[in-house]
C-alpha cells in the first residue's frame, strides 16, 4: 500500500453513474464530470504546523471516508492493478454523509 506524505491522501475512484436525473444516459465529453468520487484509503501525516513542537495541522478526511474531488487535479496510478487518485486534500470538495 502507498503511505502519501503531508496532507496528501489516495483514494480509490467509484464510477459515477453518467445518467441525467431524467434518465438520459451520457456519452462521449458531455459524460465527462468535472468532479469525481472516491473512497479514502490512505491519509498523510498532515502539514507541518507553524509551532515549536513539530505538530502536524490534522487531515479532516479519514480512511473509509467517502469524498467528492476534483476531476482534473489528481495522480491517476495504478498500483497492483488498482488504480488509486494521489492529491492534496485541499483538493478535496466534500464527504458524502449517509443519512440517516
């Protein structure tokens, strides 16, 4: 498994459906999202804080979290036939929350 440095992290793509709401399946560019989302498999460390101590500022995603990114800012790898997203979670839009 990849171990991401500072606040990076690397997550896994989920394949979003590429319908409309009206049920109108897209294809070619305009099923192109310029988002994408994934599953959080592994967190850096954080960012080195500006303290004396060397504590790192926390990463607010956590491994088994479900996330929106941003399509077009990410490191596409493949890595034992999976492939894996590395970014920095500022490039991260959100957690999709279950509800309840």
């Amino acid at each position: 498994m990849l171990r991401p440095l500072h606040d990076n992290v690397v997550i896994e793509p989920i394949e979003v459906e590429k319908k409309t709401s009206s049920g109108i399946i897209l294809t070619g560019d305009s099923a192109q999202p310029t988002h994408a989302e994934g599953v959080v498999v592994a967190v850096g460390p954080g960012k080195p804080g500006n303290n004396a101590e060397g504590v790192f500022d926390p990463v607010p995603v956590a491994v088994g979290d479900r996330v929106i990114y941003g399509g077009y800012s990410q490191n596409k790898i493949d890595l034992d036939g999976k492939e894996l997203v590395i970014l920095p979670v500022t490039n991260i839009l959100a957690v999709v929350e279950e509800s309840k």
